[in-house]
C-alpha cells in the first residue's frame, strides 16, 4: 500500500518529478536516427522487448540507443489483444520477456512493461489483471508494467498487479490517471523519417540503458579540490603550470556542474 500511497500523494503534490520528453516506435532506430531524436531533446524511446519479429529490439539497436544518451522503455507486445489469454499467457509471455531482456543487457530493477492494447471493457478486466499479475510472477528481478487505457490503468492498480503504469490517450475519454508514471499523448506522426507516439514521463518509469551514467562530481568536494590547487597556483612562478592549474580547477568546476572562472 506505501508505494500505492505515495504514487497519488506525488500526485496531488504536483508529482515532485522532472517530466521526461519521449516516443515510442515499431522501427528499429539506427546511430543516426537515434541521434537525431536525441538532438531533438527526447529523452527516452519505447521500443518491443518481443522475439524475433521486424520491430524487435536487437542488441545492435540497444547499442545505437544508448550510446547517444537515449534511455529505453521495454514493452512486451505480440498482438493487441494477448491479455485476453489471462494468467497461463502472462506466465508465457513473462517467461519470454525475461530471457530477453538478459539477451538485451536489460538490467534488474528496471521495468518491462506488458501491452494491453485494445478498448477492454468492464467484463474483461479480471482476465486483464490475471495476465499481468502473471507476467509479474515470471519476471523476478524486474519491476512489471502495463500499458493500455485510463481504465484499464486503474483497475490494474487497484488489483496491485504490478507497480509501474503507462498509459495512452486512446479509448480514455479524456482521462489521465494519477499514478501514471508514462502518458502517450499523440499517436502516428513522422519525425526523424520515423513513424512515432509521443510520450511523456514523471519519474520512476524504469527506463534503462547499458550505459552507466555519467559521474557527477559533487561541488562541494570540486571546490574542496580547487582549494588545495589554489595553493599550487600561487608557489608556481612558471607560467604554463599556473595555466595548467587554472584549467584544472575549471574542469572539476564543470564536472560538478558549475560556471568555469
């Protein structure tokens, strides 16, 4: 209940999260595709974490994503209406999901998210939360998601069924869930010469990469560091050292995020 709880409380707070600008897409993107929605300032792309099939990530696209800055978001999709099979097929398709992202170089913690991509009525719901309640049992290790509507956002969190939420536009009335941590908004545009969704984030989407983060030295301890070189600074009598100081001091300062002197 705690993580349901600070889920609606981030919420009504606002979120307390920096949104995220982001797509997804059944083409496999390229190094220079890739590149260019990074350049756009997207900041993470949905791509089919499926078998082999045309718009299946491979480990070469994963290396195109990532090394341009790009986070992924897994989704588990093999046709629209998979969910209807209930928990025998969300123990199937979690098992398949799971191997995969080993292949991918997925790594735990994150999230795959599974698809509920049809208008599911009231009477179908409960097959809906057994699917995902099973694909959740099939992928220790992983933190499991759903994508799929306003309602079917809802009543798969009112089930606890899994405890991260994508949710479309598509089939909501014009509803948006609280505790949606992905919200697609637009559907079948081009950009980049890619068919695309738009998405947006809000925090703990469990995107991933292969990719560690940048280290970001603290600037407390870069001036800290600069302290000691100021010293240095003012023994040398030698031109060059007292510039190679100088800029020293500037590139912790811009490892630490601050303004250069």
């Amino acid at each position: 209940m705690y993580y349901k709880e600070s889920l609606r409380l981030a919420a009504s707070e606002g979120r307390g999260y920096d949104m995220a600008k982001g797509f997804d897409c059944a083409t496999p993107l390229t190094d220079s595709t890739a590149a260019a929605f990074k350049q756009d300032g997207y900041e993470f792309v949905a791509r089919y974490l499926v078998p082999s099939s045309w718009k299946a990530l491979t480990t070469k696209e994963v290396a195109s994503i990532c090394n341009v800055g790009l986070q992924i978001v897994s989704v588990f999709e093999t046709t629209a209406d998979r969910a209807l099979g209930g928990r025998t097929a969300g123990l199937n398709d979690g098992a398949t999901a799971l191997a995969l992202a080993a292949q991918m170089g997925q790594p735990e913690g994150s999230t795959i998210y599974f698809a509920v991509d049809f208008d599911a009525t009231p009477a179908q719901m409960s097959t809906v939360i057994a699917y995902i309640k099973g694909a959740s049992d099939a992928t220790p290790g992983y933190n499991t998601g759903v994508y799929g509507s306003y309602a079917v956002v809802e009543a798969v969190y009112s089930a606890g069924a899994c405890s991260r939420f994508w949710q479309t536009y598509a089939w909501s009335g014009g509803k948006k869930s609280a505790v949606a941590n992905i919200y697609q908004y637009l559907n079948d545009i081009v950009v980049n010469g890619v068919g695309i969704d738009l998405n947006e984030s809000y925090g703990q989407e469990g995107w991933w990469s292969t990719v560690p983060a940048n280290y970001m030295l603290s600037a407390d301890d870069a001036n800290k560091l600069i302290g000691f070189m100021k010293a240095g600074y003012a023994a040398i009598n030698d031109a060059a050292g007292k510039e190679d100081f100088h800029r020293l001091a500037n590139e912790l300062r811009k490892a630490s995020g601050q303004q250069e002197e």
